[in-house]
C-alpha cells in the first residue's frame, strides 16, 4: 500500500514547533518588521558621534542591540515556518521581506566598525577600563583590531551590506528548486510505492528492502540531475559572491575570508583534509564489512546504509528518554531542561509533512526558545538526528542565559562540537547497557551513518569547495559536467574498488554537491563538521573517563559562545583543535567501530 505524507494542517500540533510563543500570528511579526524599519533613522542619528563620549557608543550599542534583537526573532519565525512549508506563499514572501529588512539594518549599521577604528583601539581600551556599562566589550574591541585591515570605509561597509540581499539571490534560488520544484518518483519495494520527498529520503535509504533503496536513491538523484544546469548555475553564483566579498575586504582567498574573523589558521582547514586522506583505506574496509555482512555479489551506493540487523522501532518519546540518559553525566539541570524543551514547550517540529524541506537544524534567538527543525521517523537515524539538534538548542540556551547579547551567538566551530558531544554520549550509553548484538549492531550501524556524512561526505565537499573557490578566484567557469565530473571523482576515491560506481550510477554520485541546498553557499563552511566531531569524541572521552573538571569544563565552554576565539573556547573544555590530534584520533575511532562491527556480523553468521 502506498505511503503518503500529511499536509501541513493536518499534522498533530503537540509534535509543531512553538510558533506563537515568537509572535501570536503573522501579523504580529508584519508590526515588528514595520517597527524595524520606521526605526532605522534612530541609527543614523549616531553617525559621526560614536566618539563623542563612552556614554553615547554605550548608547550606540543599547540602540542597535533592540533593533537586533526584534530582527532575530522575526527571522527565527519566518526560518521555521517556511521551512515547515515551502509551498506556502505568505512564508515564502515574509522569508523574502525579512531578507530586505535585514539587509536594511546592516546598511544603517554598517558606519559603526568604521568609525570605531577612527576612534582608536587604545581609546576604545581605555573606555572599557573606564565605563561600566563598555567593560564586557573587550573581547569584541578585540576582533575588531584583529579585522581592522579588512573593514572598508564607511561608503564602502554601506554597499556592501546593501548587496547581500541580492547576493544572496542563487542560494534562495537552489532552496526554491530543490525544496518546492524538484518532482520525485515514488520509491517501490515490497511494501508498494512509497513517496520521496526531502523529508523521507534518508529513512527509504535505510530500508531493509533493497528495491526501495535502489529506486528511492535514483529517484532523488535523478531529479538532481534534471536540474544540474540551473542548480550548477545557481553555485556558480554563490561562489562569485563568495569571491567577491573576500577581495572587497581584501583577503588573499575565500579561505582565508572564511577563516580569519575566528582566527582560526588554515593549517586546521588542511589538517582535516590530510587525515581524511590519510585514512580513506578505513572506508574501503567498511565497504567491505558491509558487502560481506549483507550477502551481495556487488555493493552499490543505496546499500551503504541498508541495515544489518533488524531495524530499532525508537518511537519520539523514547528516544527523548535515551537521550536524557545519555547526557545525564552533564548534570540533572541540563536534563530536565532538554526534556521540558523536547515534550512540554514544543522547541521540536517533529514530523515529515508535505512541503517540509529536506535537513534538520536549531535556530532560535535570545528572545525565542532554542527550536529545532526535523522529520522524525521512528527509527535509530532520527533519533541520533535529535540529539544531535539537541545538542545544539541546549548550547544556545546556555549561551543565550549567560552572555551579553554581543556575545551570545557562536560559530559552527564551536557548535558541531556541541551537537556531536550528544550523539557521542547517548550511543556510548546505549553500548554500555544494550548488549543485544542485534542492538549493538544498529548503534554501531548509527554510528557509521554520522561517520560517512562527517568523516566522508563533508571532507569531500571541502576538497570540492576548495577546488571550485580557487578556480572561479583563478578565473574559470563552474558547470554542470565540470562540477559534476569533480564530486564523482571524490566520491571515487572513499568507495574505492568495493562500492560499484558505473555508468548511471557514477553520474547519480556525481550529483551529490547539488544534494546540500544551503552548505555550500556558506563559504568553507563543511570541514567544521569533521572538526565538530573529532572535538566531541576528545570531550566525550574525558567526561566518560571522569577527568578532573570535565563537566564543569564543557560547560564552561557551552556558555562562553562568542565571548572567546573558538580554539580557545574549546581548549579550556579541553581539546586542542588547532593540533592534528584530534582529527586523527576520531579516525581511530571509526576503524574501531568498524572492527566492532565486523566482528559483530561474523559472529551472527
């Protein structure tokens, strides 16, 4: 019997995330958009004057920080309600307006960095010795020193804020196309035709039927693949942005512009790279376990994630439960505040409907609940999902709680280490009091699902990314054969010789940079995924081993945010991120979870 999902409306709203505790209705948000922008001069009244007096930059910041803060709640609600509906048209045009507004308030905004340089870092030093209401500012004087030489004129900071609306134009686009116009042919197995959608693919490719997978993995990337020339056209637009704004500011590369207001040196971005490299035979072992443990003569793509042992029913609640179990060395505070946010204040849209784009996410502002956007299947993979989001929601709720608002926000960085923390100790609990082999088997097979996304998946798209930055920044074009003749070769080199990858298949895994509708368009973005999880297993570790201040240490760091550097956040939770250690160690890792798993699948034969 064919499976079909529910319209928007027609889902339960205990398991719809809490919109009306952000505005009461969409008028409510049109009044604090219009509140915005009718207060835009109050800005410019400070212009030229921010050096007047401490008291008048403290002013300066009071001001800018309420008109900031009504825009994060306004772009929170139109975040999540149009990606719980693309098809709607009133989300979509308030996702449009709250883009403008925003460009807006950047525009208004954009005098201060300028005028603050003018005043003088060490005057601006001396306020912050001196003011009260300047003393939390240091660190943010700080960055701005570091950035100084790529901070423009005033003139210039204006326009630049004013084209990011416009230049965001091809992302918008690429989402629109994959999340509304793409059309998919249903999957079909033994159990009938099932319909592919962005929130149902990654379950079908877990199905235990093969005929599903296969048919649900060709579908989706076929529809991929009709689309490669727009979608190729749209990521050609992205990264010339990307170029654009880095020698507007003067970086020497898009790297470089990616990784400079962190401080974070490249050597961390080639560090990832270089252990990905180092330890691609791991893959091709697992490939092998995999193709030994389900029977094949041939192991193709769409079996990467078929099951090797019964498939783990794991209803909302229940996995809410192991994960409160999991985390509950953090402490009885974090785990009643992750279960209150889970079951009784709706931070979770939970369910796949119709419309609702692919991905899950945590979004929320210092005036919202940490919300989390998902399409939970009942099954391991959303469970993990979960957590990993809660780890997120859990981060910013502690930040938000305990930092200045300049302060509160943190960068992927620090906050992958956040969400793999979770999933690294919620399926260290269930390892330790699952002994099931079939049990242990799916926890291992989880395990290896987040492994091939962030130790395979991402460090190839940060060689591809890397490639397409240096070639649009030497002057070449980027199109549909070019990029999709680079990420087959990539995903060549992790399958090695055991996952066949002929003909239309090759093609189909070609396809997989147009697959990720929002990374790439986030410049050097996807390597932090490695990085986040070689940070979480470092950490995990230590709070498992009950290392001197281990709990306390985390955090610490989940609390800090933006107040510090991302290197020196996570040192003082104790990892070293800027060394090549924990990067090789998190491959370790994986080899051992495969040879756990091997040894697993050849006793159950």
């Amino acid at each position: 019997m064919a499976k079909h999902l529910p319209s928007r409306n027609e889902v339960d709203r205990r398991f719809t995330w809490n919109s009306e505790s952000v505005f009461p209705d969409p008028e409510a948000w049109d009044a604090a958009v219009a509140t915005i922008l009718n207060r835009l001069p109050d800005l410019g009244e400070f212009k030229g004057h921010l050096g007047d007096s401490p008291d008048t930059l403290a002013d300066w910041f009071d001001t800018a920080e309420k008109l900031q803060r009504l825009m994060a709640k306004a772009q929170v609600y139109t975040s999540m309600e149009y990606s719980c509906d693309v098809g709607d048209q009133g989300a979509a045009a308030r996702a449009d307006r709250v883009r403008s507004a925003s460009a807006q308030l950047s525009a208004a905004m954009s005098f201060s960095l300028p005028e603050m340089i003018a005043i003088g870092l060490p005057k601006l030093r001396e306020w912050v010795a001196t003011s009260p209401r300047l003393a939390h500012l240091g660190h943010h004087f700080d960055r701005i020193e570091k950035l100084r030489e790529h901070i423009r004129p005033p003139d210039v900071e204006e326009v630049l804020s004013q084209v990011t609306d416009s230049l965001s134009t091809a992302l918008s686009a690429h989402a629109v196309l994959a999340n509304t116009d793409l059309r998919f042919q249903p999957a079909a197995g033994v159990d009938g035709h099932e319909e592919v959608a962005q929130g149902t693919i990654s379950h079908l490719l877990a199905s235990p039927d093969r005929e599903t997978r296969r048919t649900a993995y060709e579908s989706y990337a076929d529809a991929h693949l009709a689309m490669r020339h727009t979608m190729a056209a749209t990521l050609a637009g992205g990264i010339k942005r990307d170029v654009f704004f880095a020698r507007s500011r003067r970086f020497a590369t898009s790297l470089d512009a990616a990784l400079a207001p962190n401080h974070i040196p490249a050597a961390v971005f080639h560090n990832v790279i270089r252990a990905f490299r180092d330890n691609l035979g791991t893959w091709h072992r697992y490939w092998r376990v995999r193709q030994r443990a389900l029977r094949l003569e041939t192991l193709k793509p769409y079996d990467t994630r078929a099951p090797l042992a019964p498939p783990i029913k794991v209803p909302y609640e229940q996995s809410v439960d192991w994960i409160s179990e999991g985390v509950g060395p953090l402490g009885e505070e974090y785990v009643r505040v992750l279960r209150r946010g889970a079951l009784e204040e709706r931070w979770v849209d939970v369910y796949p409907n119709k419309g609702k784009r692919m991905g899950a996410f945590s979004t929320g502002s210092p005036d919202t609940f940490p919300f989390i956007f998902m399409s939970y299947n009942d099954d391991i993979y959303s469970m993990s999902t979960l957590a990993h989001e809660l780890g997120h929601s859990m981060h910013s709720y502690y930040s938000r709680r305990t930092q200045p608002f300049v302060y509160s926000n943190y960068g992927l960085f620090q906050a992958e280490v956040a969400s793999n923390m979770h999933q690294a100790l919620t399926r260290r609990h269930l390892l330790d009091t699952k002994k099931e082999p079939a049990f242990q088997i799916a926890v291992i097979e989880e395990a290896m699902s987040n492994f091939q996304r962030y130790f395979f998946i991402m460090p190839s798209l940060a060689r591809f990314e890397l490639e397409i930055h240096e070639r649009v920044e030497r002057g070449g074009a980027l199109t549909a054969d070019y990029l999709n003749g680079l990420m087959a070769g990539l995903m060549e080199e992790v399958y090695g010789t055991e996952v066949e990858l002929n003909g239309a298949d090759r093609e189909r895994a070609g396809s997989t940079w147009s697959q990720f509708h929002t990374h790439l368009y986030s410049n050097f973005y996807v390597y932090q995924y490695a990085t986040g999880i070689a940070g979480a297993h470092h950490l995990a570790q230590r709070v498992a081993d009950g290392a001197p201040r281990a709990v306390e240490n985390y955090l610490a760091f989940l609390k800090s945010a933006g107040s510090m550097y991302p290197l020196d956040g996570l040192k003082m939770a104790g990892v070293d991120m800027a060394s090549p250690e924990p990067v090789q160690a998190a491959f370790a890792t994986l080899a051992e979870m495969v040879t756990r798993l091997e040894e697993l699948t050849t006793a159950k034969d």
